[in-house]
C-alpha cells in the first residue's frame, strides 16, 4: 500500500484544472496494489502472506461482522460477531442489541480417517455478495466454506463443502454441533435470550476421488420459547436471488468495471441495512453499535434521498417510516428534533445537542418527497419539512446565519456556534422544498423558499468567506484557521463561486491523503462521508476529470485494496466499519454527481451527464425514480454529447453541448 508521504507527491503533480486534463485518468489509481483480484461481479484473495480483514452483511433480523484472514502459520482465523437488533439488552440504549462471537472453534468437528482436524490452510477468499472461504484440510482435501445471512430469520448460514482433488478415497466423518448459551432473564427487555450454533452430523463415509460432501451450520438467537426451523440451503437461495435483484436495479455501465462493481456492492451494502421492528422497518448504519435506531443525518438525509433510485420497496418504506418518526417529535415551542430516535422507536438519543438535525431532515426529505413522486406521501412530509425550515429561521442570527450546537460530527471537531455544513444543509433544503411546493401547487411558500435560498447564499458568502492556510475559500465557522473537509458543500450544492481555490485546498496535501480527504488539516482522521460529499461537489462543478481520477484511486483501494469491499465510516475511530448509509453516499457520487440528477418536481429532473474525457459512452440503467423506470446514456457525438433517455417502450434522443445542466420532464 502506498504510504501518505508518497501519495502526496502524486498528489502534488496535478492541483489545478488544465494540470489534471493532462494526466490520465487511471495514472493515481495505478499507484495502488490490489490484495484482491476482480473477475465478473466477484473479487478474490489469493492468499500469499497473512492478512486480516472483516466485513458486514445484514438482513431483517441481524447483522453480522464477519473477521477472517490467516495467522503465522497459515491457518484460518475466523470470528462470527453477530448482532440482533430486535433482541434488545438492558439499558435499552442506542448500543442494546443483543451481540455474540463465534469464533473458529464453533464449527462443527471433521474427522479424517479417524483423526479429527482443527486446522485449515486458507488458500483463498472471494465476496460476491455471500463470503467464500476455501481451506486445505490436508493433501488433496479442501474446505469450502460459505457465510450469508439469511434475508428474514435471525440467523447466520454456513455451508461448508469438502472435495477430494486427489486420486485415492478417504474417510470423512462430520460430528454434529450443538453450542448453546443462555443470557440472563435480568440482561434483557424481553427476558432470556437462547443463542445456539448448531449443524448436522454425517456419520463416517468414504469420500471418492472427485467426490464432495456438504453440510451446514445456524447461527441462531431467540426469545424464550421461539422456534426457529429453516433450511440453510433455502436460505442461501434466497439470499443469492436478493443479490441477483438489487443488481438488475439501477445499473451503472461504464468502461471501467472496478467503478462498476463498487458500485453494484454499494447498492446492497445501502439496501440490506433495513430491520424489521416493531416500530417499522428502520434502515440501520451497523458498524456493530447502530441498529433500529434512526439518525437525522445517516437516514434522513445520506441514504433516504437514494432509495427512490434504487427503487427497492423496503428501502423507500423505511425512508417513509423515518420521516414519520421524526415528525412525531413537531412541537408549537419547536424545541429541537431529536438527533436520533431509538430501542426500535420508543426512545430517543439526544447527546450531542442540535447537530443541525432540521437542515438535515429538511434537506433529505425534500429529495425523498421529489424522487418518490408519490403526492400523498409527498403531502404527509411536507409539514416536517416546513417546520425544519422554519425551527433552523428561528436560530438565524442577525448576520442571516443558522446557529447549531456541532455539526454530523457530535463535537468531535470545534464547529463554533455557526458552521457552514448546518448552513449549507438548510440551503440545500430551501431550494429543494422551494421546488416540491411548486409541485404540490404551493406557489407563495415556493416563492418565499426562493427568495430564502437567495439570501442564505450571500448571508453565507459574507459570512463563511476567507482565506483558510493561502487559499480563498471557507472558513468552517467564525476564526477556524484550519482547512476543513466540508468546505466541499458548497460545491455539492451547486455554488461555484470559489471553485478553484476551494478546489485546490481539497486536493492539496493539507486535506488529501492516500484514505481520502482529512477531516481537519493537521489530523489524520477521515470520515468517508466528508470524501464522498467531495466527489459529489467536484462533479458538479463540471471538473469531470479531476473528480474522476480521485474517484477511481479511491474506489478502487476500496474495492481491491486492503479493507474491503465498501465505503467506510471513519479511522481512527471505529476501525474503518462497513456502515450503510456510506454506501448509500458512494451510489449517489454516480446519481448526482457524475450524472448530475437533481429532482425538479414528480415527472422533472435536471441531468449533466459529463463525460470523462477518456470515455466513449456510459449508462445508468433501470432508474426507478419519478415513478418512471427508465435509462440514461451518454456518448460522444462529434464535438458535443448525445444523451439518450429511454423510458414507456421510447427513446428519446438529443444533443446536448457539455456545460449547463439541463431539464427532462417525461411525457
């Protein structure tokens, strides 16, 4: 892996427009070495030396963390960390839910010719939505294992799969597993909780040259007196068909299949992470900590505004679900909204303060609301946008500047009591609520959200403006004199009026490094979100290729390199988790960034495909926002572009000149 020093001299090669037109667009992602290997939609490590990694998959009923690698000598290592959320612990916190390892030694007992064998040589690992793990138990004898979590039961699958590749018989004999373990009446909010791992047993049989046997393992918790009775095999289907189904929705193609991979796992990543509640479906971050719990920031505005593209019902169910929540909390005082509601809904979290939760919940509902195109819906949401806006009016001081106790990032770094990425949210928000009420024929509110957004532009400009360690960009709030990752917001919301500089800043060696962008020059702490929110804004501002070359670097050393196969939350917090809604974050880098789809109203949308210099053509397929489905492609047409939008059995073709955004309203 290329070092921070280096990668900075890369780095330095190319901070300006014309410098980046010159260098190829692969140049920085080729300073990479890959672990892993991409073949289809699946990537493999072909095991070498010893490397540990782990990674998160979920459905209804759990979530589980799954650390694998090898040790010194070879041999697998393998931790199950399995969370269920709906299995709630005293305190029932934002943290309850109801977790426990399984380690290597929980796995069912295999004898070989009468010798049992607690050892395995792991020789290589693939993820194509499911984890692969394949060992040598000795000569001409291997492991296959496979772990996926079931779509709808609280349980981990594990089938495994012993294969003779050699030309003489052995005897193989599988001993069942039957681990239980009961937590205390008094530990939970629903009394005991029984975890089992259990398997069947094959008695002693004569394994042919050539020749496989197959069984499974459960991984299991339940309340007292639940049954649980399913087929591991079924369950494996079901989750192979989920994978198969979130691939043939929203489909980006592109010349470069690494892009189009992440892609692809961004998507299931985003969509998985929904559990089954007695509060309703709830998306949940994960990370092993968050978990039928709702934020203003990861579920209201990261990942919601994203659903409606996807078009996956328990996605869009679970946005709704989530405004609903966070409406519950309106008040005529109008006392903040909680930052968090959790415990499956009947409580809430509010530690952090005012983190700018109504910019957030505005800005994201109002996308959601346009993207959805359901006016019923779109009506219900309204009034919780309305009064965001009107909660982050009353916190205006007399400068036209929103006042928020911290930011998304709960205090960790100083936001003063006026920061731009409160300011920027609510922007955002007032123009998209100023479009939503055009729509719902709301003209006098859609005015007034207009005339807002104006103002908090300049208010904003005057206020945040300055000249931040030689560039002149924003000050995060009032006397920062550090460069800060969010100073990409304004980029992201489409205000280009320190483009170059702020541009510069991001991509010097003050924020830039081989992880992405730093939080705070001077701290090597990185957040995801802040970098994907970067690569949004960079698209936007029409800097295709320059965006493009760091997209490709970043997506790439996550896709192949060492921590794999997802967008991550932060480091060193945290040790880089697979949370959700980053995924989410990365698939809306190609929806709004590099396709630029803003929603205008039900059946409008404004698009700026730009493509990348080096490309020919690229398409995002099976779109399913707008109540429409329906594909987007671009290519080269002599010295301008031809866009190509295919929806209701039609194509509608048109040349466009590669500058300003344009509009698309279906027929």
């Amino acid at each position: 892996m290329l070092g921070n020093k280096a990668f900075i001299l890369v780095g330095l090669s190319c901070l300006t427009v014309a410098c980046s037109v010159n260098n190829k667009l692969d140049d920085l992602a080729n300073t990479l070495n890959n672990r892993w290997v991409l073949d289809n939609d699946t990537i493999t490590w072909q095991v070498k030396n010893q490397h540990h990694d782990h990674l998160e998959f979920s459905g209804e009923k759990l979530s589980a963390i799954i650390y694998y690698g090898n040790n010194e000598t070879g041999n697998l290592v393998l931790n199950r960390k399995i969370v269920w959320p709906m299995l709630r612990t005293v305190p029932n916190d934002t943290h309850a839910s109801l977790i426990h390892e399984f380690p290597t030694a929980i796995s069912p007992n295999i004898y070989i010719n009468d010798v049992l064998y607690k050892s395995e040589k792991l020789t290589d690992v693939s993820f194509n939505g499911v984890l692969t793990l394949t060992s040598s138990l000795r000569d001409n004898l291997t492991l296959t294992r496979v772990l996926s979590p079931s779509t709808e039961h609280p349980a981990l699958i594990e089938t495994y799969k012993i294969t003779n590749t050699g030309n003489s018989s052995q005897n193989i004999e599988i001993t069942s597993l039957n681990y239980q373990f009961k937590t205390p009446a008094k530990d939970g909010v629903y009394g005991a909780y029984t975890i089992t791992a259990k398997s069947n047993a094959i008695p002693k049989t004569a394994l042919n040259s050539g020749d496989s046997i197959q069984f499974s393992a459960q991984f299991v918790a339940t309340k007292t007196a639940e049954n649980r009775d399913f087929n591991s095999q079924d369950e494996l289907k079901k989750r192979v068909n989920y994978i198969a189904s979130l691939k043939h929705a929203l489909v980006l193609e592109t010349p470069d299949p690494i892009l189009n991979q992440m892609f692809q796992f961004s998507k299931l990543r985003a969509a998985e992470s929904i559990y089954r509640t007695k509060g309703g479906l709830m998306h949940g971050p994960g990370g092993g900590r968050y978990y039928a719990a709702l934020w203003a920031n990861d579920q209201a505005e990261y990942i919601n505004p994203f659903f409606p593209f996807l078009g996956d019902n328990n996605g869009n169910e679970s946005a709704v679900n989530s405004y609903r929540h966070f409406a519950r909390f309106m008040n005529d005082k109008f006392d903040p909204i909680p930052s968090s509601i959790i415990a499956e809904g009947v409580d809430i979290w509010n530690g952090a303060g005012d983190r700018g939760d109504c910019a957030m919940i505005a800005y994201g509902a109002s996308r959601f609301a346009l993207s959805f195109a359901d006016e019923n819906i779109a009506r219900e949401l309204t009034p919780l946008i309305d009064w965001c806006l009107e909660y982050s009016f009353k916190q205006m001081n007399t400068q036209g500047i929103i006042r928020s106790d911290s930011d998304e990032l709960e205090g960790r770094f100083k936001t003063g009591q006026y920061n731009l990425s409160t300011n920027m949210l609510a922007y955002g928000a007032l123009k998209t609520s100023s479009n939503l009420h055009h729509q719902l024929g709301n003209e006098a509110k859609s005015a007034e959200y207009s005339k807002r957004a104006f103002k908090l532009k300049a208010d904003m400009n005057n206020y945040f403006s300055a000249n931040v360690q030689g560039y002149n960009t924003y000050q995060y709030f009032k006397g920062n004199t550090k460069l800060r990752s969010w100073i990409a917001l304004p980029l992201t919301m489409g205000i280009f009026d320190k483009k170059q500089d702020t541009l510069n800043a991001l991509l010097s060696p003050h924020l830039w490094s081989a992880d992405g962008i730093y939080t705070e020059a001077g701290n090597n702490t990185f957040w995801d979100r802040a970098t994907l929110y970067a690569f949004r804004g960079i698209f936007a501002a029409g800097e295709t290729d320059i965006a493009m070359r760091y997209f490709k670097y970043y997506s790439r050393k996550r896709l192949l390199g060492e921590h794999v196969p997802y967008a991550v939350e932060a480091w060193p917090e945290g040790n880089q988790r697979h949370l959700s809604a980053e995924s989410a974050l990365y698939a809306r880098v190609v929806t709004e960034g590099i396709f630029g789809i803003e929603p205008l109203g039900f059946d409008r949308f404004q698009l700026a495909p730009y493509l990348p210099s080096e490309w020919p053509n690229m398409c995002l397929k099976s779109i399913k926002a707008f109540k429409q489905e329906f594909d987007i492609c671009v290519q080269r047409k002599r010295n301008k572009f031809e866009i190509a939008i295919a929806h209701d059995n039609q194509i509608n073709k048109f040349d466009w000149d590669g500058i300003a955004p344009i509009t698309y309203t279906f027929d």
